[in-house]
C-alpha cells in the first residue's frame, strides 16, 4: 500500500506550523512576563503583595529563606516551651479520678472475663482429654 506524497507533506507541513504556534504563544508568554515582572515593584523587605502578581498572571517568585542563629535559637528554647507548657489544658484532680476508676474497673472485668475463659478451656480438654 503506497501512501500519497502529497498527503504526507502535507501532514507534516501541518505538523510543523502547529509546533511554530506553540514555540510562538510560548515565547509571547515568556515575554509578557518579563514585561510584568520589569514593571511592577516589588517591596523592600522581600514581601510581595500575592494578590496583585496572581491578578496579573505572574509566577510569585519564591522568597529566601533566613538563616537561623543557632545561639539565638538555643536561648529562645527555654522560653518557647514554657510557654508551651503553659497553653496546655491540665484536667482535674476529681475527672483524674474518675478516669483512673475507670481504668481499674475496665482492667479487673477483662481479667475476670479471660480468666474465666481459659478456666472454661482447661475444663474442656481436660473432659476431651487433650491434656
């Protein structure tokens, strides 16, 4: 089966005027861009106003990060964690209590429960003669 030349330049004529398109509307976009990024400030301190870069259709450049002063950190740790500990909500001693009845009540029935099980096991082979 031989295939029509006339059709197959076209196809690819077709082909390559689609791939000029897309590297066109790509370099537009790149271009539009920079433009963008050239006309609009940007503040001192390195905060850009988010909203005002998405409205206008740029990527919002990444930001540095700041370097940690390790001494500073190590200082500020104490203090961090006190008031953490500070924020915590401590129950009471009467809801403790309760809590830890609880506990007991629920730990003496699930031994009586097993204990009774394994009773009732050893019964069993012991009738069966298994052990």
């Amino acid at each position: 089966m031989k295939t029509n030349p006339n059709k197959e330049t076209a196809r690819l004529e077709a082909k390559r005027a689609k791939k000029e398109l897309k590297a066109a509307a790509k370099a537009a976009r790149k271009s539009r861009q920079n433009d963008l990024e050239a006309n609009l400030e940007t503040p001192k301190k390195g905060k850009i106003d988010l909203q005002k870069w998405q409205k206008k259709g740029l990527k919002v450049p990444k930001t540095p990060k700041e370097k940690v002063n390790v001494k500073e950190a190590i200082q500020e740790f104490p203090v961090k964690m006190i008031k953490e500990v500070n924020k915590i909500k401590w129950s009471s001693s009467g809801n403790l209590t309760k809590k830890y009845i609880s506990v007991l009540l629920f730990m003496v029935i699930f031994a009586l429960f097993f204990a009774l099980v394994d009773w009732g096991l050893q019964a069993l082979f012991s009738l069966i003669k298994i052990v």
